[in-house]
C-alpha cells in the first residue's frame, strides 16, 4: 500500500507540476498576454529592452525549469521510501514545497518587471473600461447542462447509501461501511460548488481589449465557453466515477479500486487542464492583434497570483495567471476566506503530526480497576470486565478481513471504526504486523485489539479468561 500511495501521489504531482510550468512560464514570451505577470505591452518587444527583458525572463525561467526537473527526480527516488507517516510527510513537504518552489522565480521575475516598468516610466493608468453593448450580456454557462450530471450525481449517491443501508441487497463484505457513500457525497459536494462557481464566473466582468463591442463579444464569448467546457467535462468524470469507483470497492472488497480510480481521475483531469490551457493560449493568440485597450492592473497583483484591490468592490475576479477566479483580498469577506485558508494550511500541519506520533507511539494494553484500557496516546477504549460478554483469541489477523470506516489503516496501526469479516461498526485496536490479537464481545460492541507484543496481548488475554 505505502508503493501505491507513493504512486499515486507521482501521478499527482508530476503532471501539476509540468502544467504549472507550461502555464507560467511559455517558451516564447513576446507571443505571451503576459510577461511574468505583467500586461504585454509593444514597447516590451523592441530594442534594447526586448534584450533586457529576454535576459530576465530566460533566467527565471532557466531557474523554474531546475526546480520542475529536481521536484520529479526527488518524487521517483521517494517511491523507494517505506513507512506510511514519513512517506506522507515528505510527500506533503515535496508536493507543497515544489509547487511555491517553482512559482518563486515567477515572483521574483515579477517585481523585477514592475522595476524596469518603473525605470522605463510607464505608470498605471487608474481607468477602469466597460464596454456597455457586452456588459452582462455574455454568458455560456447553460443551466440544464450542468444539472443533468450533477442529477446523476446524486442518483449515484443516493444508491450507495441505500447499498451500505441495506436498503439494496449486494453481495459484498463491505456494504454498510459507508466508505463508499463517503466517496460519492465527495465528488457530489465538489461538483456542486464548482457548478456555482461556474455560474458566478460567468457573470464576472467582461473583458475590454478593443474600442470594437463585436471583438470584445467574441473573445469574452471565446474564453468563457472554452472555461464551461472544461467545466462540464469535470462534471461528467465526478458522474463516471461515482459510479465506477464504489462498484469497483463494494465487488473487490479492496480499498485498492479507490486508488485506482483516485489514479484515473488524475490522469484525466491533468488532461483536461492542458487541453483548456492549449485551447485559452490559441484564443490569445487569435485576439493578440485585436488588442488595442489594455487595462493596467500591474500594481494590483501581489507576485502577479493575488490580487489585492480596496477601490474593486467585486469579491471575485478572473485569474491573471492560471485557470478560472480569484478572491480580491482586499475585500472584506476575501481577508476572512485568507483567515480560513490560513487556519486550514495549520490544521492539516497539526493533523500530520498528530499521524506522525500515532504512528511512533506503542499502543499498550492494560488490565486496572476491572477494565480493559486501550492506550496509546491517550486511553483510546476502556472496556469494564462486567460487560464482557465472550473473549476470543486469534493468531491469524492476515487471515481476517478489515476494512476501515473512519480512524487510522496504515500497515502498523488499525485503530478506529471497521468493518471486520462483513460486521460492521467494530472497535480496532492493534498492530497488525504482530499477528495476534484479542476479540471482546460486549452487550453493545465488538472489540478487536492487541498490545505492542505478543506476549503482552496474551497477558492480557490470560487475566481475562482467567480473573
């Protein structure tokens, strides 16, 4: 699983790595909309700033490159790595580190930019145009185009919930779990939210680049519909693989076919993001010499990635650089979306360590006080002796079929809600590296759990059936 895991997460972060690339920074920057973040302007491409300019921009770019070609050096040697928890937070610590590593020379490539803007005095014009023939009135977002599979969406949830309800008989192990609603409430939330988001970027701001209302119309148009395209095209693999990948985890009985189709939806999705990229750079290109108005809106690009702008009402705003909106943090709610993030980006931190001492912690059994404690970082499950209905010993945990609902599943640890040999709503406690284990049955629960030893979980064993 850890070889899997590391796969996966190759799969993840090689190909967003070479989009990102592909996307700031281009091979030939005078055919660019942008330089770095910074408006195109004709003025860039000619004499001896071109040179300058040519110069600044390779070296960023050259820089860009060595981080893209280290990151995915350093992704293949990680899959050699063992260990759930350390192969996790170096992959989080490359995944993250790589991404704002190859996005550093772009930041720095942009303030050197705004100085040469300075030095060769262009100044920001503080104007604002609207073209009132197309304001408001280009959309392409489609309302029935985007219900239909989000309709079929929640088909698909609904049937996992009435399988791991019972409601729908199958035969397999693990229906009741609800790992595999889980999964589809998943892609269903996220196709909702990108379904408003895709309505709400439709009404953002049309685009002025021509004193022509037709070209402004067509290139708006343009870029808009090739955005929903890519929109529904998403939508449409949330259905498939609704579908596909609960089928696949409820008939193989393995959390191996998640993995697969998490692969799969990978691989497509970094498809489509490099199909829609191909297809917005041909529509620059088309408009390119249509652009007569350029809106100057440097200053107010943080980088040249977040825009920060107190005389812009609008909370949300398209992109410089990269696919779809971004929040103006500026903005009131936009400072309290920052916070979150923030506070999020520290709790996933938290959550990573906590995995990490779980998993270098020993889980511990003792009997005191005529209860079972369960301890490991804290007492975990404390079962009285009185309620103890019948004690089981088993040698074989390879041969018993786990599969978990919430907690940990890492190869040294179980510990949390499972579902064990087709009963659902067990309680896990143990190493499954040492084989053996105990299992209690109660009025109410069923336990399964064993100490860091053999010896200490027969200890155990032996004062239970033996007080």
């Amino acid at each position: 699983m850890s070889l899997i895991f590391g796969i996966t997460i190759c799969v993840i972060l090689v190909p967003t790595l070479l989009i990102l690339f592909y996307i700031l920074y281009p091979k030939n920057w005078k055919n660019a909309k942008l330089i770095l973040g910074l408006s195109m302007r004709k003025e860039y491409t000619e004499g001896d700033t071109s040179e300058k300019i040519d110069k600044l921009y390779n070296t960023r770019r050259g820089q860009a490159a060595k981080i893209l070609i280290v990151s995915i050096a350093l992704s293949i040697i990680l899959l050699l790595f063992h260990g759930f928890v350390l192969q996790t937070t170096i992959w989080m610590l490359l995944f993250f580190g790589s991404i704002i590593g190859i996005n550093i020379p772009f930041a720095i490539g942009n303030k050197e930019m705004k100085n040469l803007k300075r030095m060769l005095g262009f100044t920001a014009e503080k104007i604002s145009y609207t073209d009132i023939n197309t304001a408001g009135n280009i959309r392409t977002v489609k309302i029935s185009k985007i219900l239909i599979p989000n309709i079929l969406g929640f088909i698909a949830l609904v049937a996992a919930l009435l399988i791991d309800l019972k409601v729908i008989a199958i035969d397999s192990e693990i229906a009741g779990n609800f790992l595999g609603t889980g999964i589809c409430a998943i892609f269903w939330v996220v196709g909702i939210l990108i379904s408003i988001l895709a309505y709400g970027m439709d009404g953002l701001k049309n685009e002025v680049i021509s004193s022509d209302s037709v070209v402004n119309a067509n290139y708006n148009r343009a870029k808009k519909k090739n955005l929903f395209n890519f929109i529904i095209g998403y939508l449409w693999l949330c259905v498939v693989l609704m579908v596909l990948i609960p089928a696949g985890y409820y008939l193989m009985y393995s959390e191996l076919a998640i993995i697969i189709g998490g692969i799969i939806y990978i691989i497509i999705l970094m498809a489509g993001i490099f199909l829609y990229s191909g297809r917005a750079k041909k529509i620059e290109a088309r408009y390119r010499k249509e652009m007569t108005i350029v809106e100057d809106e440097d200053d107010n690009w943080i980088g040249g990635f977040f825009y920060y702008n107190p005389n812009n009402r609008r909370l949300m705003v398209n992109k410089r650089v990269g696919v779809g909106a971004t929040i103006n943090i500026a903005h009131p709610v936009g400072k309290l979306l920052c916070t979150m993030i923030v506070i999020w980006a520290i709790v996933i931190m938290g959550t990573l360590v906590y995995i990490g001492m779980a998993e270098a912690t020993p889980i511990k059994l003792k009997v005191e006080d005529n209860r079972v404690i369960c301890h490991q970082l804290s007492d975990e499950y404390i079962i009285d002796i009185a309620d103890i209905k019948a004690v089981e010993w088993g040698d074989d945990v390879e041969n018993v079929k786990f599969f978990k609902e919430s907690g940990f599943g890492i190869a040294t640890l179980y510990k949390g809600n499972f579902t064990v040999d087709g009963e659902n709503g067990c309680k896990v406690f143990l190493n499954p590296e040492e084989g053996s284990f105990i299992k209690i049955v109660t009025s109410e629960q069923t336990y399964y759990i064993s100490s860091g030893s053999r010896e200490e979980t027969r200890k155990v064993y032996d004062m239970l059936i033996n007080p």
